[in-house]
C-alpha cells in the first residue's frame, strides 16, 4: 500500500555557497572543469531522500546528504513544497542523520514492531530524487536481521545514493528501517555494493528509540 507512506518520502538537495557572479566557462578546458563562480564554491552534491518522522517536521535521512558539509539543505515534499532544513544529530555508527524543517501537520507512516522484522518478508527500497513525481522503488526481501554488530538489517533490494535515507517498506506500507549507506565490513559503502543487493537499513524499532536523543542539542 504505497499510499500509507508516499506522503512521508521527501527529496533533499544539498547546496553550496551562493555565487556573488555566474562566470560561464569559455574556453574549452574551463567546460571540462565545469561552471563554478570563484575559488572553493560548492555545488548541489546531487539529490538523495529522507523519510518524514513526527508530525511537526523532523526528517530521518543519512548523512551522505551532509558529507560535503554543505550551506544549505532544501527537502521537498510530495506535495511539491520546499524547506530550507536544519541539521540536528546524527549517529555515525548507524549511518543516520536528523534534519529539522519548520512545518506542522504532516503525515507520518507506521513504524512495524520488532516482531513485524521476519527474514524473508517482502522489502521494497523506495527513494525520491532527479524530479521524479513518485518514489523509486525496487523490490527484495529482508534477508538478514542483526547486521553490522546488531546496528542493522539486510535487504536484497537494490539501492543507490539516492535511496540512502528513504525507507526500507513492507507491502503493507509499514516502515521495516531507513537505508543507510553500512558496509560489511564496516564503515560506508562504497561505489562496489551500490546495486549488489546487499543492502542495509537501520530497523523501525530502533529508529524510535534514537530519533529522540538525535534531536537533543549538540548530539553527534
């Protein structure tokens, strides 16, 4: 029932300083470094997605969104509204970040219960980005619980940086975790494991349990 968690999935773009001048590149060379207005100007890193959590606008996502510390982060609604968001914590054993936008009244999707987490229950990996009107998605099953040292589940869903902080849902709608971009071994996957499927998402339940703390001041 994608309708019980559409609504939940946003967009978020991560933007760089705002040039003081646009300088276009003239010359063949200036073309192949790109359009950048001075010296250390940051571009958009691409979009990735986040997964809407209380009602009063905090924001679930991975903090891949903030690995260029960028100045400004933009989340989009599936209703097309746009935010300028706030990073609050983030928690870098789980690959989880929590952003801030000031908005009242959304909709938030059922969190499953520990007992819902079954291996071999259907998993569908949805993620919103590049324009698109719909969510992404890709089908798989959870095929591992207590991953990662405890940290995490396993999905055979395949997944790519945009997916990394939308959730991980079962056929119900329910969220079964948030996609974080783990690795095996530990640390954060690489180019390698993107659409292995081998993939990772914190578990609803212990999602619950972290978003409070992460949305403490001063929380890393």
């Amino acid at each position: 029932d994608h309708a019980a968690v559409e609504p939940s999935i946003v967009e978020i773009e991560s933007l760089g300083g705002i040039p003081e001048t646009f300088v276009a590149p003239r010359t063949d060379a200036e073309k192949d470094k790109g359009v950048l207005a001075k010296r250390g100007f940051k571009q958009a890193f691409g979009p990735c997605t986040g997964l809407r959590v209380s009602r009063d606008g905090l924001i679930a996502t991975s903090p891949f969104v903030l690995n260029r510390k960028p100045r400004f982060l933009i989340v989009t609604l599936s209703d097309g509204r746009s935010f300028v968001a706030k990073a609050l914590g983030r928690d870098e054993s789980r690959a989880l970040a929590l952003l801030k936008i000031d908005a009242k009244g959304l909709p938030v999707a059922r969190f499953c219960t520990q007992d819902e987490l079954k291996v071999g229950r259907v998993a569908i990996a949805a993620g919103r980005g590049l324009g698109s009107e719909r969510p992404a998605v890709s089908l798989g099953i959870v095929s591992g619980l207590g991953r990662i040292s405890g940290r995490a589940l396993q999905s055979s869903a395949l997944i790519s940086p945009m997916n990394y902080g939308g959730p991980l849902v079962s056929l119900d709608g329910s969220v079964l975790g948030l996609l974080v971009p783990l690795a095996i071994r530990g640390g954060m996957a690489s180019v390698d494991v993107y659409d292995s499927g081998i993939g990772f998402a914190v578990p609803a339940p212990d999602l619950q349990v972290l978003i409070p703390r992460l949305s403490e001041p001063g929380v890393k």
